[in-house]
C-alpha cells in the first residue's frame, strides 16, 4: 500500500481538534506521530498521523483474558478520527508469542499484523465480523484502523437471561442458539477461505445494538498448528457453546463447596479439555439438556475420543441439537 506523504500541520491539526471538541479542549502541547514503532511514547491527547489523516489519541484499550482484566493494552488506542470525528480503535503493530496446549497438541500461538490486515479485507462486507482498514505508517508498520463497535459482550448479555438456568435454557437458550450457530458459520466462512480467526474467545464478540447482531472481533494471533489446520478455532466454539449451554462456567471448585451431591457424581472425562476446573458435562448438572447437544459438548471433554475437525462437522450437529430443543421447548427462536 502506498504511504501518501503527510501535509496537514500543526495548525491545521489544531483547527481539525477545536471543530471537534471546542477551542477550550484544544491540548496546548502535543505530538505529532507518524512513525508508530514504540507505542509506548504515545500519549494521551497526542496525534498519530496515518495517510494524512488525523487520529487524537485517547484511552488505551483494556485486556480481558487470562486474569488480566483490566490491564491496559498499550499497543490498541481508542481514537477519534479527526476528520470525521468518528471513534476508532488503533492497532499498532505488537509482536507477542506464547506457547499453549490443547488436547494434548502443543501449539506456538503469535500475533500476525499482516493476517489480521487480510482478514478486514477479506470481512469487509461480512455482518459477523468488525471492520476497518489497515494503513502502514512511515515507519512501514501495519496498523488497523477499526470502526468502533458499540454494545457489550456477548457473554454479557448471555448472563443476564433468566432468573435461574431452568429460566434460561427454556425460555432464552433457544435464541442463544441461532445466535451462536449464525456465528460459526461465520467462522465456517473464513476456514472456507483458508483463512482462520486464531483467537476464538468469548469476550471476542460484541452485540452491535445498532445492527443487532453478534460480530467477532480481535484476529491478529494465527498459529502454527499440527495435523488440523482449523483445531484452535474448534477448541474456541467449543468452549464458547459450554459457556452458553451452562449459562456461565460451571466450576468444579464451586461445585465441591456448594453442590456436593453433584461433584461426587463428576468424573475426570467429564471435565473441559482445555479448562479442568470447568464441567463439560452439563448434562449431570442440567439434565433437561437434550443427548444431541449434550453430545457436541462432550466432543471437548476430557473423555472425548472423536474431535471435530471442521465447522461442517460441527453445524451439522447443532442443526439437530436446535431441533430438539425446539421440541423440548416449544420455542420457534
């Protein structure tokens, strides 16, 4: 992508900021960044320039996984856009690599700028997935330029439904489902493309209010992966559809403290196999859940011997999984 060459000033950046918040708002010092390599030196009310266009620099971006909630993420900046005074999400260019185990397969997991620039191109007219652009800055770094998605997270909303699980599974859990099927034939698409998400996580999606619907977000990690080129993205669906199912984590030290009678009935295979503290077996703490959902539960269980290689395999069973709790329940979602 050609870099085009940076011609507003400071004078013209001010005048760009006063239009938007007012005269009295305008910083008295700031920078004017064009080469984003060290993050860290970008400040608050700075302005980072990418394709002649203006970004103000406001709050890092928060983490949510692994214990870290609420660590801000240097490197991913919510800005407004100065020209059109639209919020945006910055992601500036961050190496990071780690090393993880699913099923027993370990797996080297590392943010590619690059993937996730082609993924918003291949997405762009996709409903299911954030969009954006990516521009490199003098400095030759990628950096994606996202449209500010404005809702919660799905898990959220999800927690929210019911006054108990039984409320739950019968009178919400069937909508959840479609929603969550919508979803992974949103994941089908990219894997079509030869493509993956690489970070499949349940605070990666976002009800957009405004268009009503669940849309992924976050797919910079890709992986190197074993025999199945697809199996870090099934391991996340699964355990997104356990959270959905349970209405929330079900977890073994709960259960051992508050629902003893229930944690003497668990066995080590009915256990998550990615999460050991977390039942997958739902089935032996909800027994209204159906055998054909049950059984795409179990499929990433600690018992499992079959998993799925693909999302064909796995919507094949929701699709019979819906059924029957259409029947169970009455409910047309």
């Amino acid at each position: 992508m050609t870099q085009p060459a940076e011609t507003l000033r400071e004078a013209d950046i001010r005048a760009l900021i006063a239009r938007h918040a007012g005269a009295d708002r305008v910083p008295t010092n700031f920078q004017i960044i064009t080469d984003t390599s060290d993050f860290f030196k970008i400040e608050y009310n700075d302005v980072v320039l990418l394709g002649n266009v203006p970004y103000w620099m406001k709050r890092c971006e928060k983490e949510g996984r692994f214990g870290l909630d609420d660590e801000p993420k240097f490197w991913v900046r919510r800005a407004i856009e100065l020209t059109t005074s639209a919020t945006r999400i910055l992601k500036l260019v961050f190496f990071e690599e780690f090393q993880t185990v699913i099923a027993g397969v370990k797996m080297t997991c590392f943010r590619s700028p690059k993937k996730e620039a082609r993924l918003l191109d291949l997405v762009a007219g996709h409903k299911n997935f954030m969009h954006g652009r990516w521009v490199l800055d003098a400095a030759g770094n990628n950096v994606r330029i996202l449209e500010f998605i404005r809702g919660p997270r799905f898990d959220d909303v999800v927690t929210s439904y019911g006054s108990n699980h039984h409320d739950y599974f019968y009178n919400f859990f069937p909508r959840v489902l479609d929603h969550f099927i919508e979803l992974v034939e949103s994941v089908k698409f990219l894997h079509d493309q030869g493509e993956k998400h690489g970070d499949i996580r349940r605070d990666h999606i976002i009800w957009d209010e405004e268009r009503q619907v669940n849309r992924w977000i976050d797919f910079d990690y890709n992986f190197q992966q074993g025999e199945s080129l697809f199996s870090f993205d099934m391991q996340g669906l699964g355990n997104i559809l356990i959270f959905l199912v349970g209405r929330g984590d079900v977890l073994v030290p709960d259960l051992y403290h508050n629902q003893r009678a229930l944690f003497d009935t668990l066995w080590g295979e009915d256990l998550s196999i990615a999460y050991k503290n977390r039942v997958a077996n739902l089935q032996k703490i909800y027994p209204y859940i159906p055998d054909s959902l049950n059984r795409i539960l179990l499929h990433f269980s600690q018992g499992t011997n079959f998993f799925y290689e693909n999302t064909d395999q796995m919507l094949e069973d929701l699709s019979v999984a819906r059924a029957d709790m259409i029947s169970l329940t009455g409910r047309q979602p």
